[in-house]
C-alpha cells in the first residue's frame, strides 16, 4: 500500500505526515492487500463564520472495485485526519465486503 501526499507544507508538515502514516497503517492494515495506494490531501479552507479550518481528504484505491473518498472538516489538523482515516476504514470494508459478495 503506497502513501502519497499532497498540499502538506509549512512547519507541522512532517508532523501531519506521520500521523497520517501512523493512522493510516493501523486503521487500514487488514485491507493492505486490496488497497493499492491511499492520496491523503490537506489544506485549510476559510471557515463560513471566519477563520481557517483544517480540511483532509483521503482516497484509497481499491482493487478491483475502484476507489472511496473521505472528506473531513475540522478545527484542528490532527483530529480531521483521525476522522478522515476513520471513515475511510468503514468505506473501504464496505467495498472490499461488496466486491466478495459480488465474486459468490
């Protein structure tokens, strides 16, 4: 499973970097053998009342179904992550239990 990173810049990048790495490998480990990379972007976005909110967006591709998407928004960068990875764990055990249900 391949980890790539986008629009991680600035000084907590390396910080964010492995904690997504670190979320990333324990969260979506039993599926390592289906997903064949997982793009983590991070940016911050204005906020509807003002000030910046952290934003992270993780797609895993999965083979052979394709690929899932989460999109979190948080205050905190480090929790955004956490939630983002947590989602994609419950999307990528959906679509790794409908493509065996699909090969029955």
């Amino acid at each position: 499973m391949r980890i790539r990173f986008l629009g991680l810049n600035g000084r907590q990048a390396a910080t964010l970097r492995e904690h997504a790495r670190r979320r990333i490998a324990f969260t979506l480990g039993r599926f390592r053998s289906a997903i064949t990379e997982v793009c983590v972007r991070f940016d911050e976005v204005d906020r509807p009342g003002g000030g910046r909110q952290a934003r992270c967006r993780i797609r895993a591709t999965i083979e052979p179904t394709g690929a899932v998407t989460a999109d979190l928004h948080d205050s905190e960068a480090h929790t955004a992550i956490a939630r983002a990875v947590d989602r994609l764990a419950r999307l990528v055990r959906e679509a790794v239990r409908s493509a065996g249900e699909d090969r029955t």
